[in-house]
C-alpha cells in the first residue's frame, strides 16, 4: 500500500460514468481549497443493470485507483455502486487493504436529508431500487418515512447520448406512478438525475421537495471532514484553490462535450485502465 504524505492527499470521487461530475463540481465548489481526482468507469458503465458481484469488483478497482492516486477518502458519488458494494467495502475491503483511508457513499447523506418528510418518492437505478439500501436506512434513521421507489432506468442512457429531447416525454411517463402517491418529497437516487431536476419538478404537484445529491452532499463532506481530522489534516489545503485530475475507462462518443457541460468548464480528461 502506498503510504501517504501528510498536507498531500487529495479528495477522490468516483462514478460509474461522467454523471458524478455534476456532484464534484458542486463538492468542489463547496470545499475549493482540496485536491480532487475524478474516476468515472465509462467503459463499464452503466452499474444500474449489473449484479452485486460485478458491481462489487468494478468498485473495488475504482477504490485501489483513486488510492493509488494519493487519496485519503473516497466519494461514491454513484447510488448504484454505494447501495450495492459500499458497505462490504467498508467493512470487509478497508480494513484489511486501507486501514488509515475513508469511503464514503450517498445513501446515508441522502436519507438523512429526508428526515423531516413522511412520503418520500425515490427514483433510482434498478439496481438501486432492487438492493433494497434506501428502504433498509430509512428503517434505521426515519422509521416512520414511508418510501415509495421507482426504477426508472431508461433515465440514464438517455441523458449519456445527449438525446434531451427523450428526456421530458420518459420523465413523464414515469412520474404519472408517483402523481398520485401523496409524496412531499422526491429523493433523486442517481447521479444523473440532478443534472434535471428542474424537469422533475414542473411534473410533480406543487410543494414537493426535490432531494437531489449536488444540494445535500457537499455540506455533508464538508460537515464530515471537520468531525474527522484525520482525514482533514492530511488533505492537501491551498488557500486560492486545488488541483483537480480526471481520469476516465474510456472515451466514448460525446464523453468530452458531455464531460464539460457537467462540470460547467472544459476539463482536460485522461484514460486509464484500473482492471
Ligand atoms: N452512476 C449511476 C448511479 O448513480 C448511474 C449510472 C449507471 O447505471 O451506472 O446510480
């Protein structure tokens, strides 16, 4: 294991594709003074219609690149991979492997920001929706929520190939489901689900609050680093910004146009492979 150097670690997100890049520029933006290095895993994406076993493994080389890029924690900016594979990772891949290192996932900041709704709507992956991860820390954190989820996994493809125009007449179809389910809140379980939200919204009825991960997440890191110091006071600090790396598994059709829409500026993006 690499060892790390004090005032040089950096923050690591990772994605199943270029959908977390919305969720680390709002990190980012939130937190400027760390170093961050993005890994979106594009040749393997999607993890929404993948088994846990696979999921698990495609994390696991995630984790091992993003540590051996120098970081201290981790992100899971993806719901798939932090419903599906996170918690084996924490408890049975960190110890052993990383035992000075942290990976942190969505579904815990994002339930917790439901605590003060009774009828949460969730719209995930089918793999989200099927590992049962959100029901199953609801029960612990909000017990008297009720959570009504909702695959929708046409969502993704559709806004990986830049084909806005599909985006509006699917969303639709499937928010007629929770139309009439009384939700006061919809819980975005997707990384690519807060790059729309907007388009969310206008479908829903008035006064249903949108939980979306670029809102919730960045105040939790941040929240999180100053109750761990061991994590913080290793982290790279830099009063007039950091540094930021990209790496990608691939580069597909579209992935840099896409890559900076996402990030709101052009980035300049590596590939790598981590198998
Ligand atoms: N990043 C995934 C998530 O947040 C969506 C894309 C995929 O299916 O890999 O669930």
């Amino acid at each position: 294991m690499k060892k790390l150097i004090n005032n040089k670690a950096k923050i690591g997100i990772f994605d199943s594709g270029l959908g977390g890049l919305f969720t680390m520029k709002a990190i980012a933006k939130e937190l400027p003074e760390y170093d961050y290095v993005y890994l979106g895993d594009t040749k393997r994406l999607p993890y929404g219609s993948r088994s846990h076993e696979v999921i698990y493994q495609f994390l696991k080389e995630g984790v091992d690149f993003l540590f051996s890029k120098d970081c201290a924690i981790i992100i899971v900016a993806c719901n798939t991979a932090s419903a599906e594979a996170l918690r084996q990772i924490q408890k049975e891949y960190l110890p052993k492997a990383y035992p000075d290192r942290k990976v942190l996932g969505m579904i815990v900041p994002m339930t917790e920001a439901c605590n003060e709704f009774k009828n949460v709507g969730l719209v995930a992956t089918g793999a989200t929706i099927a590992s049962g991860a959100y029901p199953r820390e609801f029960k612990k954190r909000n017990p008297k929520t009720k959570i009504i989820g909702l695959a929708t996994p046409l969502l993704v493809p559709i806004v990986e190939s830049g084909e806005k125009k599909w985006i509006k007449p699917v969303l639709a179809e499937y928010m007629k489901f929770l139309k009439n389910k009384k939700i006061d809140a919809l819980l975005l379980g997707c990384t690519h689900y807060a790059i729309f939200k907007k388009e969310f919204s206008v479908l829903l009825p008035k006064g249903v609050t949108i939980i979306s991960q670029d809102v919730v997440v960045p105040k939790k890191v941040k929240n999180y680093l100053s109750r761990h110091k061991e994590i913080s006071d290793i982290l790279s600090f830099t009063k007039h910004g950091g540094k930021m790396e990209f790496y990608v598994t691939d580069t597909t059709t579209n992935f840099q146009k896409m890559a900076n829409l996402w990030f709101g500026k052009k980035i300049s993006i590596k590939k790598v492979v981590i198998e």
